[in-house]
C-alpha cells in the first residue's frame, strides 16, 4: 500500500513539473516526430541593444597639476601623495603633493643662471663706464692739442712761409682728430646701450624664469579650487591615477570634483548595432552594484567615428547615455548595463529567432498545420536578440517548429503568392 501511494505522489509530482512546458512539445499525426514548437504572437514588440558602461559626472571640475610647467621646462611629475579617493574636501584643501626633486634641480639652475646673467650685467656696466670715461678723458686731452696748435699758428705770422704753412696743417689734423673722437664718443656710447639692453634683457629673463619655477614649485602642493569629492583620473590605460603616477604638462589631470547631481552613462557600442542607435532614444539603466535599481536615461550623443579600445580587436562607437533622476548613491566609475531601445511597435506579429531558417536567400519556417509540418516562405522584418518580426506567411496562433524535422530535407518549400524564383530572389541579393 505505501508502495502504490509512493509512485502516485512520483507521478503526480511528475506532472505537475512537466505540465506548464507541456505545450512546447507535441507529436503530429501520421508519424510526425516530437519536436519543440512555438505560436505565432501578436502584441508589442521592441529592438534592444545591451551594452556595458561607466558612470560619469557630466559636470566636474578639474584639479590639474600647476600651470607653466612647461614654460619652467618641467614634463614629467610624479605623485608623491594624494587624498583617498571619495574623501569630501572644502575649497583650499591640500589634495595631493607632487615630488619635488626635479623642480629643486630645475631651481637650481635657473637660480645659477641668474646669477651669471646678474655678473654679466654688472660687468657690461662697469666696462661701459670705463671705455665712455676714457674717451670723454681723450677728447678733453684732444681740446687742449687743438688749442695749442691755435696758438702756434697765430705765431707763425712771423715766421717763414714754410713754418707758417706746417703750423696750419698741424692745427686743422688737430681739427679733425676732435671731431672723429666726438663722432667715436656718440658710437661708442650707443654700442654701450645697446649692450645694457642686451645684458638686461637676458637678466630680465632669467628673474623671470626664476619666479615661474618658484610659483609652479610652490604649486607642486595642489589644493582643491571647490568643494566636492575627489574621484581619481583615469589614465589612458583606464588605470587610476594613484601615489607613483606620473602627471605630464600635457596632461595634468590628478582627480576631479563631480557633480553627482548630473550623471551620465558612458559606454561603447560596435559597428553593427550602433547604427540602430540615435540621439533621443530611450535607455533603461541598471547598477552592477544594485541590479534592482532601474534608472530612466536617454541617449545624448553617438561618436561620429570608431576607436579602438583597450583589449578589443573590433573597433566602437562611443555613446552617452544621460541618466534623468538625481540618485544620491551614484558615483563615477560605477558599472552599468544600459538597454537602449531602439525600435517599439504596438502590435506586430513575431516568433522566436530559432524558427526562421533562410535557403537561397528565401526565409522560410517549419509550419506546423494539423497532422503534417510544411515548409513555409516568409517575409521577415525588424529582429531583437530572441525574436523576429513576421510581415507576411503566418498568421497569429500558427504553431512553427524551433528545430528543423528529421524529414527536412523531403519537404518542398511553400512559396507565397506573387514571390520570386529562389534563384532570381539569390541573384537580386
């Protein structure tokens, strides 16, 4: 007796297991094998593209390292100290520290360098002053000859016409030396200046380059020019900038404050779906961190031009995706799965992708009718990753097999009225 009731709970068990997925197998009449079968379906259907993204602020302020690095002749920093990432500063908090061993030494050679241009500019002023003060002397000395061969020529009067004439040549050489040493004088007084200006110059350009090294030294330590929490930067490896990092003068990002009010989904889509995609569509958005919290989103913008990403042989398209309700528990760099609905049709008819099958460029499906299986010509339209919309060749509640029958082969194809030959239908594709 316990042994009846024993299989009579087995068996009843048994069907109730089996008996919701019952309908999905059938035996036709007349010999047709089990197979599994689907109905036709009328009601809404809609095209998805799933991607992976990243969470991002769409409005942050940067915290850089200091500007005129470049001008100080300074490429390469490294971090030596940074805040904890998520770590909520005030504006003036120091936010990371940057090692200083190449900018002393860039210090120190400016700092020699201004000091030669300083001994420089001292002694272009000194020899300025020597070489005017000695020509001043000379064409002093130069007035006092000329005078005296004045006097030698009034007193030569008296003398022979020879003498007379010797003292005239002697006073007008006399002349003529003055006037070249004048003209020397004003030369050598512009050769002076325009030494100064040069000597100035370089020494105005080394005070210059002293003071730019010591402010982008003095902003080796950086602080936070607002309120917010620090998020790292990431690298062009998708790495985070930490303690070790090196910082360029042509990217001198460190972290960044976000604003977690405005966020936006970030991901990367390939070239076969991302031409189902455009601005407006709307997105369903969902946290690795908390699959059941769903966001409404919508897509902002698709990249005109592919990039090839990291660890990826196909090239993407990026997309952003805006996320439309402020959540307090976003933060950048969090995981998402976006589905951005690309098509929505309020009533078609459509089966499961595994019925429909394609022979010479004709789709075609394994209709089952009464106790016999036909094959079935169709006309297909939009699909989505499990199924595909039917425009003509079924009608709704027809049943179709989702696997080919053993006797596939033996079954002539159904064409529908008016389509053309297989192989006028393969030459036109």
């Amino acid at each position: 007796m316990r042994l009846l009731r024993s299989r009579w709970f087995l068996g009843a068990a048994a069907a109730v297991v089996l008996g919701p997925g019952a309908w999905l197998l059938t035996r036709g009449a007349a010999g047709v094998e089990p197979s599994v079968v689907a109905r036709v379906k009328r009601g809404q259907f809609k095209v998805t593209v799933t991607t992976s993204g990243e969470l991002r602020a769409r409005k942050f302020v940067q915290i850089t390292a200091p500007p005129n690095t470049q001008q100080a002749e300074t490429y390469q920093m490294k971090i030596a100290s940074i805040v904890p990432e998520g770590t909520v500063v005030k504006e003036g908090d120091v936010v990371a520290e940057l090692d200083r061993s190449t900018i002393a030494s860039k210090l120190a050679d400016v700092t020699l360098a201004l000091q030669k241009a300083t001994a420089q500019n001292e002694q272009a002023m000194l020899d300025s002053t020597l070489n005017l003060s000695k020509a001043r002397e000379d064409i002093r000395t130069m007035d006092l000859g000329l005078e005296e061969k004045k006097l030698a020529k009034e007193q030569s009067v008296y003398e022979a016409p020879t003498v007379r004439r010797q003292a005239e040549i002697d006073y007008e050489k006399a002349q003529r030396a003055l006037a070249q040493a004048k003209v020397d004088y004003k030369t050598k007084t512009e050769q002076a200046q325009a030494k100064m200006r040069e000597v100035g110059a370089d020494l105005e350009r080394q005070r210059n380059k002293l003071k730019i090294v010591q402010d982008v030294m003095q902003g080796f330590t950086i602080k936070a020019p607002a309120p917010g929490m620090v998020i790292y930067v990431k690298e062009w490896n998708g790495k985070k900038r930490a303690v070790g990092s090196q910082v360029s003068s042509w990217e001198p990002g460190v972290a960044m404050l976000p604003d977690l009010t405005q966020m936006e989904s970030i991901t990367y889509v390939n070239e076969i779906d991302v031409r189902k995609i455009a601005v407006g569509q709307p997105a369903v958005i969902t946290l690795d961190a908390d699959p059941t919290k769903k966001l409404t989103g919508k897509v902002t913008s698709v990249a005109n031009v592919g990039e090839q990403r990291p660890n990826t042989d196909a090239k993407v398209f990026e997309v952003k995706l805006v996320v439309e309700q402020a959540d307090t528990t976003l933060r950048p760099g969090m995981t998402t799965g976006n589905a951005i609905q690309t098509l929505k049709t309020a009533a078609a008819l459509f089966v499961p992708l595994e019925a429909v099958s394609s022979e010479a460029g004709v789709p075609f499906v394994y209709q089952q009718s009464g106790g016999r299986v036909v094959k079935q010509e169709v006309v297909t339209g939009v699909m989505n990753d499990d199924e595909a919309v039917i425009r003509r060749g079924l009608a709704e509640g027809d049943r179709v097999l989702l696997t080919p029958p053993r006797d596939q082969d033996k079954l002539k194809l159904v064409r529908l009225p008016g389509a053309a030959a297989p192989s006028q239908q393969a030459k036109k594709g």
